[in-house]
C-alpha cells in the first residue's frame, strides 16, 4: 500500500465571501502538477459554506461525488428531481455517469456548513446517474478509522439497499477503497489501481 503523508498546512486554499476551501489536490484555480490525485482519488476538498449560500447548479459527468458534513446543514438538489438536506452522520454519493446538474448549499441562516467533499474515478464510464444518502452514525467511532468506500460486495447496512452494492460500477476490481474519520484530523487512503472502461 502506498502511503503519504499530507499535511494540513500544504493544501491549496480559497477564499470568497461565502466559501472558505482547502484543497488536499490541484481545484479550481489551485494547480501544483505533483498533487493531481491520488490512485482513483481526484479531488479532497474541506469547505466551510456560509449561510444561505452555496454553489449553484452545475453540470458533472463519470465522477463518483461524495460529500460528508462535518457541521450544519447541507441541501442538494438535482436534475433527476432528488433533493435532501443532510447533516453530520449522513453521507451522500451521487454518480454523474452520462452526465447530471447539482446544486449544494447552505439552508441555514446563521451557522456555517462543513463539509468535505470528495470525487473519485469510476471504473466505468457512462453509467446511469444515480443519487443516494446513507445514515452511517452506526459506523462512526471515536479516534478510528472507518470503512467508507469498501472496495469488495461484502453487505453494510448503511451502504447497501436491496439491489445490492451502490459502488458495483465504481470500484469492481476490489483493489482500491478509502478510510478516515468523519472529522479534519485524519483523512487515509488506500488506493492501489483502477483500470478504465
């Protein structure tokens, strides 16, 4: 397993009236040619969002998007008509696929949305879009490491619904997954190789 250490002070940053970001890869106008991922892992983004505000709709295609709150509220809503605020303890992964709109803000009006945001390859192309959250408060343990993307079809509660695995598109070749801790301390990752489609 390849292992980095990354620390919090070397991480890209912007700042604008209504969004504070770090960026653990090259975002937006944040580019360093030696932090373009990691394995299948693309994007790590911890973003603090103000009140009633929020990005607004945008377009994304054949990327894996998982968000996790830290504190506050977080709304979304889409073009295949989902829309849901989650909160810490819940995680959201939305597929892209073929192509999807989003949008994420912030509902409340007066504490700051935390989130971390992350986008991982798919391991096949043009797939269906698809949106799903998860309570995952069962999986949470203080100062330990939790499995938030298996990598093999082995049944969690939190993340499997009667048709099977959620990740069956993403990560089928059973060599990556991605571990951490619900929180800004400890963000690890094993992420060994996905082939394309």
């Amino acid at each position: 397993m390849k292992t980095i250490i990354d620390r919090s002070n070397k991480r890209g940053h912007s700042l604008y009236e209504w969004l504070d970001s770090y960026h653990s890869f090259s975002f937006g106008n944040y580019y360093n040619p030696e932090k373009m991922g990691f394995g299948a892992l693309r994007v790590l983004n911890d973003d603090i969002i103000a009140p009633e505000t929020g990005f607004d709709t945008h377009p994304h295609k054949n990327m894996e998007i998982v968000t996790i709150p830290l504190k506050g509220e977080l709304k979304h809503g889409d073009s295949k008509m989902n829309e849901r605020i989650i909160t810490p303890g819940d995680i959201q992964v939305m597929s892209a696929g073929t192509g999807i709109y989003h949008s994420e803000s912030n509902p409340h009006g007066s504490v700051n949305a935390e989130i971390l945001q992350i986008w991982i390859l798919p391991h096949t192309r043009n797939t269906e879009p698809n949106y799903n959250d998860y309570n995952i408060r069962e999986l949470l343990k203080p100062n330990e490491l939790t499995t938030l993307l298996p990598p093999t079809a082995v049944p969690r509660a939190h993340f499997y619904s009667k048709h099977g695995s959620p990740w069956g598109h993403l990560m089928p070749d059973k060599t990556s997954a991605i571990h951490c801790t619900i929180n800004r301390t400890v963000f690890m990752c094993s992420l060994l190789k996905v082939k394309h489609k």
